[in-house]
C-alpha cells in the first residue's frame, strides 16, 4: 500500500511537470486555425483573420472579420489574392503541434504578409509586410468605430462587453481609421486580449502612460474601484519580480494581506469567543423567560452587561468579504503569466486546475480546515456540520486554476494558525479528534 502511494504520487508529479504551451494547428476546410495556450486564430485560405476566441477561462468569441483582419488592398482598393499556399514554420514536437514560436507566411506575388504567433503569454502576433508598391492594411476593430483610438502610431479598439482590447502598433504614423497605409516593408505588433495594463507595461513600456490615458477616455474601460486593485497588482507583480516566481509571490501576498486585516479578524474572532462564553447564560433567559418581547429584553441586557454586540462578529466579515474577492480578482489577474511561470515545487503550471493538479492543495485545504472546525467546534454536532461545508467548499472550487488554489490554500492555512493562537490566548477549547468521533464525551 505504502509503495502504490509513492507511485501515485510521482506520476502525479510527472503529469504536473509537463508543460503543455504547444501552438496547434488545425487545416479547416475555410483556412486553418492557430490555438495557441489562450486564444484561437482563424484564418481564411487568403491569410485574413476571420474569428478570434480567447480560452483563457470559457472560449469567448471577440473578434469577427468585417472586412478588418488584415485584409491587404492595393492603392484602388482592390482585395489581393494569395498565389501559393500557407507556409508553416516552427519547432514541430508532434503532429500539427509546435514548440516556441510560430510562423505563418502568405504570398500574394508582389506581397508577402507573414504572421509570427509569439509563445508568450501577452497574447501577441507580429505581421510583417513587404511589398513593391504601395498597399493599405485594414486593422482589426472589436467594437465599434466609437471606441477607436489613434495614438502615435498605434491603433485602439476596446470592447467594454468582453473588456477586450486590440491593440496594434504600426511603427507609421499613416494611420486612418483603422487602415494603415504601407510602401515598402513594415512590422506590425498585434495584441489581441482581455484589457490588462501589465500586458502593456511589459509590451510597450515607454508609451504605457499615454496608452492607458487614452484608454480611459473610451466608456467602459475603468472601473470604479480601479484606484485600490491595481496599485494591489502591481503589488503582486513587485513581489513576483523580487521571488521571481509567482507560486512564492501568491503565499508572500496572501501573507502580507492577511497580516493588514489582522485587527479585523481579531475583533470578529473575539467577538465571537465573547458570545461563546455567553451561551450559558443566553440558554438559561430563554429557558426562564418564554415570552418573546421579556426574552429580548433580557437578553439585550445580558449583552450589554458583558460589552458584548452580537452583530459585531458579522459585521467584521461583511467587511472583510469584499477584500477577499478583491484579492483573489488579483491573484486571477495574473492567469496567463502563470502558464509560462518557473516550476513551483511540483507544479510547470500554475494556470491549470482540476482534481489532477489541485490534489495537493485539496488535502492541506481539507486538513487546516478540520482542525480549524475542531479548535472552533463547542460539540460534535457542530464540528461535523463546519467539516462537511469545508470539505464541500473545497471541492467545489477544485476546478479553480491552481494559481488561484494556492492563494486559497494559503489563507485557510494562516486561518488556522491566527485562531490557534487567539483561541489559545484566551483559554478557549474545542474538541479533539476523540470527542468528535464519539470515544470520549467533551469534560
């Protein structure tokens, strides 16, 4: 028995060590189709891009061609038509399925259009162009022409019902509308994505400031609690740059951020250690006193007598609450780094989730919070009901990306030991293992 665990503990291992960032290609009977680790490319047999899905979480339809794929024009406007067929190139590890980048080329005679599909996890294309006369390019929209953008050289488009933002930088200030004008030769960087400003930190560092100015002025594009959860993800990414990992940076920042809502945790906790040692007393007034409008007013004044407010314990979590789902929209933020992240421990990726790759995560989660319920528990009836939600909760976010399980792992974890020791400082005791099985009543 003892062997079999460790075996099954080492393919487990070996299963979550294998990266799996391959760009596939797919030959449709319309063109063919590029899946790369988030998004899907589809393209007509005459090089134009015709849909686009990114999968990151749910495979969401953002992009559809109007005439606006990259379609080249001739100075008349006259569509070009390739005259050879698609060239792939790339590291081949299997059938149709490619290592590092990938390259797709189109020719049209006098025109070549090249497309590079990076393996990165920015979501970006290079299109290159060479011509010898003068062609127009039409530049991919995602919302309406309302939302366009013009800066420098670079064309916006931001889609506020997906939150989805094309980007492509033209190296020419040629740009009208959504066409750019191209004599010779010229590079264009695409990015086609969830609106994220990390990505354009990281992809066009030097116009960052001007490009999220512009972006703010398109309807949609901010949120009302902009101000608190990005200097929260630049945070994160301070402290991915300084471990250089983000499974170390997410239990640094679950660390950090637990340690901030401390007092908060404290006054909930004491609150209820309060009302706890109270319960005695609560069951005696309302044994004594059946009449309803009595009972209240007895118990108030139990209350007050112990300076205790039975409300205030909730209180504290309806505050807490809205932090914890603004932390873990940080920790989700960073999905698509996570796949392309250093080993942690025995995770290649963090992105991906499921029973496979959460297990681990799943039985410490299971185990802090068991004892957790034990050291919070009064009887065993109690305990059994807080175990039966935690392990119930647990598996019902097991298909969480494991970035995320992790931040959820960690926080059950300093749960535990925060009520430990608070428990601990004020003589609280719970149940043990014993009482909760029933081989030793409580005494």
């Amino acid at each position: 028995m003892k062997r079999l665990l460790i075996i099954s503990i080492l393919i487990v291992a070996v299963c979550l060590s294998v990266a799996q960032n391959e760009i596939k290609v797919t030959y449709l009977a319309s063109g063919i189709k590029i899946q790369t680790r988030f998004a899907e490319y589809e393209f007509d047999q005459n090089g134009n891009l015709v849909n686009v899905y990114l999968t990151a979480e749910r495979r969401v339809h953002v992009f559809e061609r109007d005439n606006d794929g990259f379609d080249v024009l001739t100075e008349d406007g006259t569509s070009l038509n390739v005259v050879a067929e698609a060239q792939l190139f790339g590291e081949q590890v299997a059938t149709n399925s490619y290592r590092g980048d990938l390259t797709l080329i189109y020719d049209y005679g006098d025109v070549k259009k090249t497309y590079v599909f990076r393996n990165v996890p920015e979501y970006l294309i290079e299109v290159r162009l060479e011509t010898k006369f003068p062609v127009t390019v039409s530049l991919p929209r995602v919302w309406f022409a309302d939302n366009d953008r013009v800066i420098k050289d670079y064309f916006l488009s931001f889609a506020p019902k997906t939150r989805t933002l094309s980007l492509v930088k033209t190296s020419s200030q040629r740009i009208v509308s959504n066409n750019v004008t191209i004599d010779s030769s010229a590079t264009l960087i695409f990015h086609l994505g969830p609106y994220k400003r990390v990505f354009l930190k990281k992809l066009f560092p030097g116009d960052y400031e001007e490009l999220v100015s512009t972006l703010k002025t398109i309807p949609g594009s901010s949120a009302w609690y902009d101000p608190v959860f990005y200097p929260l993800v630049w945070f994160f990414w301070w402290l991915f740059k300084l471990t250089k990992n983000f499974g170390w940076a997410i239990i640094l920042f679950t660390i950090v951020v637990r340690f901030a809502l401390y007092p908060l945790y404290h006054a909930q906790t004491k609150s209820m250690i309060k009302m706890r040692k109270l319960q005695p007393k609560i069951e005696m007034i309302r044994k004594k006193y059946k009449d309803p409008t009595r009972q209240q007013e007895e118990l108030l004044k139990a209350y007050k007598e112990e300076g205790v407010n039975p409300a205030s314990g909730c209180l504290m979590l309806v505050v807490q609450l809205p932090v914890f789902f603004l932390l873990y929209a940080v920790i989700r933020y960073f999905q698509e780094e996570f796949a392309f992240n250093g080993r942690f421990l025995i995770w290649s990726d963090l992105s991906k989730g499921g029973f496979s790759a959460n297990a681990v995560f799943v039985l410490i989660t299971i185990l802090a919070s068991y004892y957790n319920t034990l050291i919070t528990s009064q009887d065993a009836r109690s305990a059994w009901q807080g175990i039966l939600m935690s392990v119930a909760f647990t598996f019902l976010f097991v298909g969480l990306p494991s970035g995320l399980f992790l931040y959820f792992t960690t926080n059950t974890v300093i749960q535990l030991l925060v009520t430990y020791y608070i428990y601990k400082r004020y003589k609280i005791r719970g149940i043990t293992t014993r009482e909760l099985l029933g081989l030793r009543p409580k005494g």
